[in-house]
C-alpha cells in the first residue's frame, strides 16, 4: 500500500511503498492519548514510527525495532529527537 511519510534526512514528504505484517509491525495497545505511538515497522533499512493521530508517520534510516527493543518509550524518545525540536 502506498502510504505519505515524513522523511527528516531529506525534510520532507514522500510517497513509500509498505506491507504492513505481523512480521514487520509492533502494534502498540497503551496509547496514552492522541499523540501516544501506535505502531512502529521496520522499512528498507530503518523504522517507520506511526502516531495515533493524523499526523504523517515518521521515516528514519539506519535504526530498526530490534535496535529500540521494540519498546512504546524508546520509539516516542527517537520521534521527539526528529519532531518535538
């Protein structure tokens, strides 16, 4: 599915291709509130982190769910470091 990000290392939107699968994905139940993250997916070499609003998810290289532990915490630490500037 076609699916509009917001890439930080380029400041900008693009259009990516993704699948998202069990595999790929970690769904997050806990959302505190609009802005909790709601899911994190490994993408072409890095990690696309999804909010539970309407805002564009955020694409950033070189880092995987793995590399976080796939942990609700860490993935809104790294999102604060491209967003909340």
């Amino acid at each position: 599915m076609q699916q509009t990000v917001y890439n930080p290392q380029k400041g900008r939107l693009e259009t990516i291709n993704i699948d998202f699968t069990d595999e790929n994905t970690t769904w997050f139940d806990e959302c505190e509130d609009n802005h909790g993250i709601f899911s994190i997916t490994d993408l072409q070499g890095g990690i696309l982190i999804e909010e539970a609003d309407y805002t564009y998810p955020l694409y950033v290289y070189d880092i995987s769910r793995a590399d976080i532990g796939h942990d609700h915490g860490k993935a809104r630490e790294l999102h604060r470091q491209y967003i909340d500037k």
